[in-house]
C-alpha cells in the first residue's frame, strides 16, 4: 500500500522548484550534513540581491513540513533556506555524539557561512524557534531579525513538566517521538492552533 506521506514529498518538491528553490546537502565538516532547500540563484551583487531568511522547523518532520506553504510567498521577496536540522529528514547526519539545541545551533551557522549567507532573518517553529534563539543570542552579527511561532527561547523543566502533565506524558521522549496514533494526535494537538482532522491511515503513514 502506498505511503501517503511519503507519495506527497515529490510533489512538495516541485512547488520548491516552482518557487525558485533547489535542494543541495552542505558539508559541515567531516561527518556532519545538512541539507537545505535554498535559492537557485544569489545575485553577487549586495545592493541588488534580496535579503535572506532561514525557516528552522520544528521536532516533528524535515523543513519542508513546517514550511512548504510559505517557501512560495517568503520566495518573491527573500531569499529563502530551509535546512533540515541534523538527524531530520533523509539527508542531514553526524557521527558527533551530540544531541540539542545547541549542537544544532552550531551546526546551522557553520551550514549558513560556508553557503555564504553573512546576514539573514531567522524564524523558528517549536524546537527550531529555540534553535534561532540560541543563534540570535550567539551570533547577533548573523541575525539581524528574529521570529518565534508557537515557541519559547528555551525550555526549562517547569514549563516542559507542565506541558508533559497537562498531556498526560510522563517524558519529552514520550510526547516528541510517539509510536502510536493517540501519541502522535497528542503531539499534533500542540503544534496547530486550531484542532485538524485527518484519518488514521494518514496519521499510521506519518509514522511510518
């Protein structure tokens, strides 16, 4: 049977190259990848080029999952890169041990300067606004403007067990990565503003 969300990512794929993106895998160093989808074409010139705009998405899925329905719009104005956070996606990896946001905070500037990005707005979703937060704070030469949706700088352990609580979780490993459809609903049901429907064929297929 056909994995409906796997059937779906070509096509996400071309409304990317539609909008003027291509996807390209960043060497970070020995071992560490990323992959981006990211302008096609940079004009060298500064005064012309537009200003850049990094989308960091959130825990559940790769960039284009939290983004693909801005990349289009974002796109006439910005130049815009959609990176796929270590260990997200089929194409970002590391054999360095560590885990976090600020493994992959690091991991993200090294990616922007090699692709030779020097200036850009940062917007992050979920785990990825405290991924820019991390970068804003650490790199203010870098960002030159932030946008946090439906996230918070940092999570402590009060806020993060008043969430667990409230959801009936007794991890964040629990909540973030489930392995059945009530956990994933649940993790879903944080990450929308309003409540969506979609069958459980979907929701299995997603976690396949």
């Amino acid at each position: 049977m056909v994995n409906l969300v796997t059937a779906q990512k070509p096509l996400v794929a071309g409304f990317l190259k539609l909008a003027g993106l291509k996807s390209q895998v960043v060497e970070i160093e020995e071992g560490t990848v990323m992959h981006f989808w990211l302008p096609k074409k940079r004009k060298s010139n500064k005064k012309a080029a537009k200003p850049a705009v990094v989308l960091v998405h959130g825990f559940a899925a790769e960039g284009t999952a939290t983004w693909q329905f801005q990349a289009s719009s974002l796109s006439k104005k910005f130049d815009v890169y959609i990176p796929d956070l270590i260990f997200f996606g089929e194409h970002s990896v590391s054999r360095r041990p560590e885990r976090g946001p600020e493994f992959q905070a690091e991991c993200l500037v090294k990616a922007l300067k090699l692709l030779g990005v020097e200036r850009c707005g940062m917007v992050g979703f979920s785990y990825g606004g405290m991924v820019a937060s991390r970068i804003a704070a650490s790199h203010p030469d870098l960002v030159g403007a932030l946008v946090l949706s439906g996230s918070v700088p940092a999570m402590t352990d009060s806020l993060s067990d008043a969430t667990l609580q409230r959801l009936g979780f007794t991890s964040s490993s629990e909540l973030l990565l489930p392995n059945h459809i009530k956990g994933l609903k649940a993790l879903l049901s944080v990450a929308v503003h309003r409540k969506l429907w979609f069958p459980d064929r979907l929701y299995r297929d997603y976690l396949e």
